[in-house]
C-alpha cells in the first residue's frame, strides 16, 4: 500500500490525464519501476480504483452535507413563514 499512497501523491495528484501512457511514462522515471506490463498495468488499475474511490467517498460527504443544509434552510424558512402568517385562526 506504501507504493499506491506514492503514486497517488506523485501522479494522481498532479496529473490532468491520467491516461495508461502518461501513467507509465511516469512510473519510468521511478526507481521502482517494474520493467513488467502486467505488473505496471496491475498497478495502474489499483492506484486508479483506490482514487477513485477516494473520489466517490468525498462526492458522497459533500453530497450529505449539501442535503443537511437544505433540509436546516427548508426547515429555517418554514419557520419564517409561520411567524410571518401570524397565528392560525380556526373558522
């Protein structure tokens, strides 16, 4: 796990594309390096499944979060509306 925390500082981090080519052309530069496709590619695929879902975690708590104050705003103006209304009046 050591390896993928790396390559997510070191390329997902700051890369725009995160294609398989600009991937391993990153991990070429790298002294660990594998010299091994399907063991670069298994990498790629890991380190990428990993962001992911580190990606959909947070979309997930801004999601929640976004819920939660517009449930407190529809509940703040609800109140409003009643203090505005007055007093219900049964007929």
């Amino acid at each position: 796990m050591p390896l993928i925390q790396a390559i997510m500082e070191g390329f997902f981090k700051d890369k725009l594309t995160w294609s398989l080519l600009v991937f391993l052309q990153y991990r070429e530069k790298e002294y660990d390096f594998m010299y091994d496709r399907r063991q670069e590619h298994k990498l790629y695929k890991k380190s990428l499944e990993v962001c992911l879902k580190i990606t959909f975690r947070l979309e997930n708590v801004f999601l929640g979060l976004k819920l939660s104050i517009f449930y407190y705003w529809l509940r703040w103006v609800g109140s409003r509306a009643r203090i505005c209304s007055g007093p219900e009046t049964a007929m």
